[in-house]
C-alpha cells in the first residue's frame, strides 16, 4: 500500500519505520527541515519537507494514488484538515487522524474522518481493563453501525444476583451474547439463565444504553 | 443578533468594535488576554480568554445561542475547525471563516463553508489599482 504520514515528528517517525518493514511504500511530510534530514538519513528518500496540509505539497507527492493518509502532527486541527483535504480533494479512501483532545473524537467522525486515534483514550481503556473492580469494559467499537462490544462483569454482593435474566430489565438496544461463568464453561445466555458472581457478560450495545445495562446486570 | 467571533487580532478587534456600534450583541473568543487591548474603550460586549477549538469552551461562549459565528484567528486551520464545529456539531446558522491559502479556501468553498481569502481578495484589489 501507499501509505502517507503527515507528521514527522516521533510518532510519525516510528510509524515510518514500522510501516517500511511491513513492506509499504511511504512518504512522511513534514515541517521541520531538521526532522527531515534525520528521516532521510535513516529511511532513506522518504520524507519531504511541507505543509502537509497544504493541497500542492499533497499533489507534489502524488496524494491521488495514496491508499491511506494518516496524520499525526501535534495539532488536532492541521490532523484534520490534512485529512480533509486528502478525502475531499484526492478521494484518498482511508484517513486516520491522531488527536489530542478526547472531545475531538465525535467532532472528528461527524466531519467525515474515517479512524481517530486518541493516546488519552487508549491509555483510559486500559486502565478500565486492569482495573477489576471496573463492571463495564469495553471491548470493540463498531463505528459504522454506532454499536459496541462491551462486558459486563458480575460484582460480588451484586443485587442481581440469583434472579434470571428475564427479570431483568435490560434496554431495547442491548443483545447478551455470551456468559463466561468463573469456574465453568462459557454458554450462550437464555431467558432463564440465572447470574452467579463473578459472571463475565459479554454484550452488544449502543454507547447511549451502555449505562442502564449496566445498571440492569449489576444493579449499579 | 448574538455574533460570536474567534481571534482577537486587528480584523477581530475592528469587526467587533463594528458590530458592536450597530447594537450587535457581541462576544469575542482570543487564546491569549493580552489580545483585547486591540478592542476599543468604548467596546461594550463580552471578551472571554479560550481556546476556539475545544468543543465547551465554545459552549461556554454562548455559541448555542449565536446567530452568526466569525473565525478569525492567524491559523487556517484553526479557523477551518472551529468554523465546522460550530455549522456541524452546533447548527449556527451563518457561519464566516478566514482561509490565508487561497487553495483550502477553494475546497471548504465547496464543501458548503462560507470562507473567504484576504490573500485572493488583496491581491485582486491591487491589481485593479493599478490598472485603474
């Protein structure tokens, strides 16, 4: 693939890298001419100095045949109007924009970028996976459909204990896929299946009935 | 009619003195406090120290009660962003961005902005200057 980074700075410079051995071609844009010498000097003629966002740097390095832009400059506003403008103008078919303020995500999608990256978000995720007294984890996003993988876990001297889950009141939006019990075998869960704790849930929701789910399986 | 404009610098600072003689009521956004010594003494609408680009401050400005949204900061592309923020995410319904590079002008033009270029714009006037 032809991959383009806008950025060259360590984020991008590591992608660079990781990038080449995969086998992809890549060309790294950025602003600092000093940047840009080391890169040349490590990887090789790869790295070109420009704005990124600008729309005759882009056609310079042939955005037109690019598979995939990403940007990761530390500025989320030049990562999206990079990205912007490589969708609108050179129908570049995948765009990937770093960010820096977690808020940005949804300001991000509705503006027509395909995949944010948010370093706050991600170390955030791993800590509610770390963190067991978390109930809720979230293990999959499925951005086109606005829905996501979630599981639940069942807390000790949780009130639902003991009752079946057809006295539940789980939300409309929500589908239970799957039980982990703690010590047995994983089953599929049935109106009458009854939660022990300890119990891992493993559910299909929306991001807006993720609360009341989770009020409904662990009364929390 | 609320306008809220983002940038402080002299076209900000003008503006807002502008509109704010004509009984606009008036809020300017800068980053940086020490831009609001541009406003006039006489200036009699709101000036708030924030950044543009972050969705609550925006929100703090009173951008879900504003008519018309001005962005005028030095950086095109902060301009770019905070314009899309406030016509996508908060429906404003005039939305004005500056755009120095007249080719981004050109593609948020079409992509439904109202933004113009003071580059194209300057440029095109001194030359019928001279050829008058």
């Amino acid at each position: 693939m032809y991959i383009i980074i806008i950025g060259g700075g360590r984020v991008g410079y590591y992608l660079g890298k990781a990038l080449l051995d995969e086998g992809h071609e890549i060309l790294i844009i950025e602003k600092n001419a000093a940047f840009c010498n080391i890169i040349t000097e490590e990887m090789g003629s790869v790295c070109i100095c420009g704005d990124g966002c600008e729309a005759a740097t882009l056609e310079e390095v042939g955005t037109g045949r690019a598979d995939m832009l990403v940007a990761v400059t530390g500025d989320d506003e030049d990562n999206l109007v990079a990205c912007q403008v490589a969708k609108y103008k050179f129908k570049v078919p995948r765009t990937i924009a770093r960010i820096r303020n977690p808020q940005n995500e949804h300001i991000f999608k509705t503006l027509g970028i395909d995949v944010t990256v948010s370093a706050t978000n991600i170390i955030l995720e791993v800590i509610e996976k770390e963190v067991p007294t978390h109930p809720l984890t979230h293990l999959l996003t499925l951005s086109d459909k606005d829905m996501e993988i979630v599981e639940v876990r069942i807390p000790p001297k949780a009130v639902t204990i003991g009752k079946s889950i057809k006295d539940l009141s789980i939300p409309a939006g929500s589908k239970l896929a799957l039980i982990i019990p703690k010590d047995h075998n994983p089953h599929l869960p049935t109106p009458r299946t009854i939660l022990r704790e300890g119990d891992q849930i493993v559910v299909l929701t929306t991001p807006e009935t993720e609360k009341n789910l989770r009020t409904a399986l662990t009364g929390i | 009619m609320k306008v809220l404009i983002m940038g402080c610098g002299r076209v900000g600072a003008q503006l807002a003195g502008l509109l704010d003689a004509e009984s606009y009521k008036v809020t300017v956004l800068d980053i940086s406090a020490s831009s609001f010594r541009r406003l006039e003494p006489t200036f009699g609408g709101t000036a708030l120290v924030g950044n543009g680009i972050d969705e609550e401050m925006l929100r703090r400005a009173g951008i879900e009660e504003t008519d018309i949204f001005v962005a005028l900061t030095q950086g095109d592309n902060r301009n770019v962003m905070a314009a899309q923020i406030a016509k996508h995410i908060f429906k404003v319904p005039r939305v004005i961005c500056r755009i120095y590079d007249p080719l981004r002008q050109e593609l948020y033009d079409t992509l439904g902005l109202e933004a113009f270029s003071p580059t194209t714009i300057f440029a095109q006037l001194v030359k019928e200057k001279i050829e008058s």
